[in-house]
C-alpha cells in the first residue's frame, strides 16, 4: 500500500481509517478483515459519479480553495512598472514566463519600485 495515495469507497468518499490487503490484491478497510470489511477503490477506478464526490468542488468564485488570495500584491509605482513589462515583452520571446516575470520584478525593484499587498 503505497504512502501518499489515496483510497476511497465505492460512493467516492476518501477513506483514511485502516485497510488491509486480500490475498487477491484487493484493498478492504480495517486492519484485519471482517464481515463489515468494505472494498477500496483508487481514484482512477471510481465511477464518473464517484469522482465527482471526490473531487474537491470548485466554489461561486471558481477557486477552489476559500481562503486563497486573489491575485498578487499589487504594485506601488503602477507607471513605472507598466514600463518596466512593455520592456520585458519585448526582451522576452515568450511572456509571461518564470525568466520574464523574475526579470521584471528584479529590475522593477532595481529602478525604486515596491509592492503593496
């Protein structure tokens, strides 16, 4: 039983509790096995309807998550900064991109400019 992956029951709730390994493979809940024993499933073998269960459900913001922040911090000279990434799309083939956003902020930074979260 792999570390880190996760079981879940036939209807897709996660199970956490203690599991066992039949002779056949098959996963059941509970350390040894039992009449009340249930199967275990991974997720790629859950029904459709079941991997929606388990499947964290996007919330009316469509994030996923209620307490992530809503974009970045916000920066304190917005003229300057805007100058500073009209140069770094023109610098960089692809943009956005790790190098270009880092370049920016490092020469942003470099030119007096600061963040304001």
């Amino acid at each position: 039983m792999a570390k880190g992956v996760k079981h879940y029951l036939r209807d897709g709730t996660e199970w956490k509790g203690g599991m066992h390994k039949m002779a056949n493979g098959v996963l059941h809940t509970g350390k040894t096995h039992t009449k009340n024993s249930k199967r275990l499933y991974h997720f790629k073998d859950l029904s459709d309807r079941a991997k929606k269960k388990a499947r964290p459900s996007k919330m009316a913001g469509g994030s996923v998550r209620k307490n992530m922040k809503k974009g970045g911090s916000t920066p304190s000279n917005p003229s300057l900064y805007s100058s500073v990434k009209s140069e770094a799309k023109a610098k960089f083939d692809v943009y956005p991109s790790a190098y270009a956003n880092a370049w920016l902020v490092k020469t942003y930074k470099k030119r007096g400019g600061g963040y304001k979260s």
